[in-house]
C-alpha cells in the first residue's frame, strides 16, 4: 500500500495540487467518485454492469480514500482490521448469521 | 491488502453474508458509507471533523471497497496504480499545474 | 407541482421506462444526482460553483426525486411539512439555535 | 411550493442556521440525506424497504433540494420542466425507447 499511496502523492505533488486536498474536499471527491461508481449499475443487474468502468471507478475511490488516510496519517490496514473488530461486536455471529438488518434492529 | 481481504472475507463468511454482497449492493454500500462520512463535514472546515469518526467511517468505505474489488478479482495496487497513468495523460502536469479544472476544461 | 410529475411521467411513459423506475433504482438515480450536484462544488468554494450547472444538476435530483414520491403515492408538500414539523422537536430552538450540532449532540 | 420553502426558512431563520448554509455544505446535505435514503434499499429489493423510512429520507432530500433551490433564486418547477426539455433532446424517444442505456450509449 505503500507504494499505492507513494505514487499517488507523487502524481499530486507534480501538479501542486495539495492545496486543493483539504480532508472536507477529499470525502467530497470520494462522494463524487462513489456516485460515478453506482451510475454503473443504474436501472441494471450487477451482472450488466461494465466491468472495465467499474474497475476505473472503484479505483478513483480507492485513490481518494487513500490520499484521506494519508492527510490524517491513517494506517489502511489498522484502521480497516480496527472496524471489522468493532462490527464484529455490532454484529455478533449467532445474531447476525443469514439476515441483512441492521445492528440496530437485531 | 490481502491480510485485510481475507479478514473481511471471514467476517462475511461467519455471517453467511456473501447471498447479499452482489457488486450493485456493494457500490450501493460504498455510497452510503461515503455519505456518513462526508456527513462528519457538514456545516464545518475541515479542521472541526472529529478524527476519530473520519477514521471509523473511511473504514467502512474502503471495506466496501476492498470486498467489490475482490468480488471482480481486482487487484487493487494493480487497478490504482493503472488509473493514475490514466489520468496523468488527462491532467498532464504542464496543463494542470496548480488548477482545480476538470480536465474537460483544461 | 402536479404539472411537473405530470410532465415526468409522460417523459417518461413516452419512453417506456416506467420497467427501470423501481423505488430501489430510483433512490440510486438521485445519489448519481446528487453526486454530480456535488462536484461542481469540489475543490471549491461556493461562489465559485457554476450557477447553470448547479440549475440543471439539481433540477434531475428534483426529477428523480418527485418521481420517487410519485411511485409512494407520496404528497411532496406533506411530507416535507411533517419532516419539519419532526425535526422542529429534534432541534429546539433554545438548544439549536446558532449551532451546527447534530441532534444527538445537543 | 412557496409554503414549503417558507416554512423551511422560518425553520432555519428561528434556529440562526443561515450561517451555515452556503451552496456547497446544502449540496453536501443533499448528498448526506440521499445516502441515508438509499441505505433503506440496502441488501434489499424496493418491495423490503420500509416506506415510513422512504418518506422521512426523501423528504430530507427535498427539504435542502428546495433550500438549495432558494439560495440561488430557482423557480423549481421552471428548472425541472427547463431539463425535462433538455433530456428530451437528449433521449428522442424513437432512440430511447425501452433502452436503460445513456445517452451518450444510444
């Protein structure tokens, strides 16, 4: 992931566009991005969707979430390993197994 | 990134919840997650966004995100890395230098 | 606003896309909307957004919107009323007044 | 019309909430309540989303869709019926017909 979020800076570094990258902006660009991901699928099956769009999508949502990890020096793999641990607790096995409700309504 | 995959994989899988994560629900689920987290900067700058939250819910996003990539047998340094070649020849750096245009506008 | 749903769904009858417009989808149409909305602010300050961009993406969340309301057989007026009317208990003046706090933090 | 968005900006003017709602924070807002909204079709198909729900989320969307609307002076159902021409151009229906795809797909 390193290098993932290395080249990323870089790209952004050559174009001097940190100033730009403020934390409010960068969740509104992976909205952005996100919105463009779900377009994909719009009035279709999963199975109709583009794959090479999704690919190019997903990977622009990947590269803002990452460039927001980096501005609050967030470990992606900590961070992501942290939440599945507190889920885990939101959403024990017995209670959860097989059912698509919320925690809040087990 | 494949110690997070296979985590996420095994919370799922504990739960049965693959039946629900087909890739339209998982864009859709990145959607929402991407919208609570931009919910953490409404009516504020920036610095007033409570990190830990941000931490909490750009972790969720990029759960989602890890799991519909792996839905596609995305690779995702490969799939990241590939987009920023892409878009270095959208926004080549001569053009790009310090502007916020959409490179429709360049 | 009769006239406007009525002229939303004869556009959309003329077409035959009453078999897209499930609610699921049409709640995914208004977050494609409502994201394109949202990048003509990103990177940016208010001011700076295109005012005639900003008309015709918020005039498709408009569409969508209404025409989910219409698939509910919901009266736009009076939901919107009694959302308020909800919110006004949510948000009493004397604790809300002046302050961006969420409810669950006043 | 007019009475929902006085009464919304009798809601706002009584809390001091002006402040606070520059174009681009309401654009974040529709956002932020257009994720809430799609979070009810989550994992389910239209028929499992709870319709109470629906009415509270999307009348959020419509409260700051219409506040949004007022900031920048829009008459509504002017922009709405302005667009709808727009995409019938856009779409023609002998093109468009009984298609999902986009225009720029057509």
């Amino acid at each position: 992931m390193k290098e993932i979020i290395d080249t990323l800076i870089k790209f952004r570094n050559e174009r001097d566009w940190e100033q730009f990258h403020n934390p409010k902006d960068l969740a509104l660009a992976i909205n952005v991005e996100a919105g463009e991901l779900l377009e994909l699928f719009l009035w279709k099956d999963s199975s109709e969707a583009d794959k090479e769009k999704v690919q190019e999508e997903l990977a622009d949502v990947f590269a803002f979430a990452f460039l927001l990890a980096e501005k609050y020096g967030f470990d992606v793999k900590e961070i992501v390993l942290e939440k599945i641990k507190k889920n885990a607790e939101k959403y024990p096995v017995d209670k959860a197994k097989g059912t698509a409700k919320k925690y809040t309504d087990l």
